[in-house]
C-alpha cells in the first residue's frame, strides 16, 4: 500500500511543491488529452486535493510520514472541481470535483468515502432513504442540475455558463468559473459539444440542509475529429445544500463508471 502512486505522483510534483507549480503541472497535463480520457480525470483528481490546502493537508496524513512534509502556504486559493476538457464537471475541488466540471467537484476522501457507501445502495430514480420528502426534493434538484453543468456547445458556452451558474451556490459557482475558463480554452480548438443526460441516481448520505447525490450519467460527445458521438458513462457525486429553500449544487465530482 506504502508504493502506490501518491497524487505528487500523478502529477509529478514533489511533495512540498507550491500551489503554482501543482497548477501548472496540471494543467501542462491536461492540455493535450481528448474529453473522456480516464488519465484526464485522474489528473483532475489529484488537482482538486492539491490546490485545496485544506483537503491537501488532510490527504498528507494519510500518507506515511517519511513520504510527505506538511506544506505551509497563505491566501491559497480553493482548488477547482474535477472537470474534463470540454466538460467541466466535475470537475472533483474538481475531487474531481469540477470537477473541472470540474466538472468538477468534496474532497476526495469524502468522496471516497461516498462512493464506497453508495455500492451499498439499489439506486433507482426519485426514491431517498426514509422517504423523507426534502431529501427527495435534494435528489431532483441533483438530477436537474447535473444536465447543465455537465452539457455544453462550444458555439454557445456563456450561456451555457449562465444556465449552469443558476444552479449553483455562490462558492462553488466561484470554483467553476475558475474551470470553466479552461473550457473555454479548450472547446472552440476542439469544437467540443457535450450532452449529459442522467440515468439513475441514489442518496449517499443526508443532513437537514445538505444532500449528497450519486447520479449516474451518459454524456455523448462530439468534436471536430468524431461526428458520431461517443457516449462516456459517468458516476457524479453531487453535494446539494440547501439555500431559502432551495436545492443548489454546493460541490461536484465525476468519475467513469466501471464496467
């Protein structure tokens, strides 16, 4: 377990690399891979822990002590949600969990966490643990919301940002823009049009004001290079908190499905 790649790894930064240099090995990364590639996503992955000083230092003490030194920074800012080129999603901060949907993007030991406590569940569309009515109002909310953020057209990506943004709270709308200016790089070189749809969805876990929704989701996609689409199946694990009374996505993260 010790020799397994750290995310220093995958992105090949040493352990008390700056912020900067995590952004720009990530970035340097990604830059040539196509939507949907899994080593994008795993880049995406280690982004959103390791622009994240709070969720990088947690991450550090999970490691073995003589692999990592604590790293010190101030007015770090927050890491983005996991995303793909041409997908922000998840972006997971990015982890994921933008996301760059992050597509962004918890950190990724909750989402971890979430995910090992979802394989638990029999997912099927509209039913919540205790059948409590604000919980499935959570669940539709994340369904609803998991389209736009995750569907853009390359001719039409600020309104597409506008759609998105709706629907998110006012922190981690701040991380997706942060991701979505590197959509907005990428998309137009590649002509790139995504359109998500969901296929099922479950509740990892539930408070009062805060929901975490696991949705699965087909996203067909097409570029300059593929005229036909190429559906990627994804796994998102939405946290939905609840503001005056409604729904927003307040963090985001994809993964492929397995299988």
């Amino acid at each position: 377990m010790t020799d397994a790649p750290t995310w220093y790894d995958v992105l090949d930064v040493p352990h008390d690399a700056p912020t900067e240099d995590v952004r720009a090995a990530w970035k340097g990364r990604i830059a040539d891979l196509e939507p949907g590639d899994r080593r994008f996503d795993t880049l995406n992955r280690a982004a959103k822990v390791l622009l994240d000083p709070v969720a990088r230092a947690a991450y550090d003490e999970t490691l073995p002590a003589q692999r990592v030194e604590p790293l010190v920074e101030e007015d770090t800012p927050a890491s983005p949600p996991l995303v793909e080129e041409g997908a922000p999603a998840p972006v997971t901060r990015p982890d994921a969990s933008r996301g760059v949907p992050t597509w962004l993007l918890a950190g990724l030991g909750v989402l971890a966490a979430g995910l090992v406590v979802a394989t638990a569940w029999t997912w099927t569309r509209g039913v919540a643990p205790g059948d409590d009515p604000s919980v499935r109002d959570a669940q539709v909310a994340a369904e609803r919301a998991v389209v736009p953020v995750l569907s853009y057209d390359h001719e039409s990506l600020k309104a597409d940002q506008r759609e998105a943004q709706a629907l998110m709270t006012g922190g981690y709308r701040e991380e997706y823009d942060k991701l979505f200016t590197v959509l907005e790089e990428n998309a137009p070189r590649t002509q790139t049009r995504v359109t998500a749809s969901v296929v099922a969805s479950g509740i990892v876990r539930a408070s009062e004001d805060r929901v975490q929704v696991l949705v699965f989701v087909d996203r067909p996609t097409t570029n300059k290079l593929r005229a036909e689409p190429v559906v990627y199946k994804d796994q998102v694990t939405v946290s939905m908190q609840r503001v005056d009374g409604e729904w927003l996505v307040d963090d985001l993260t994809t993964s492929p499905t397995q299988g």
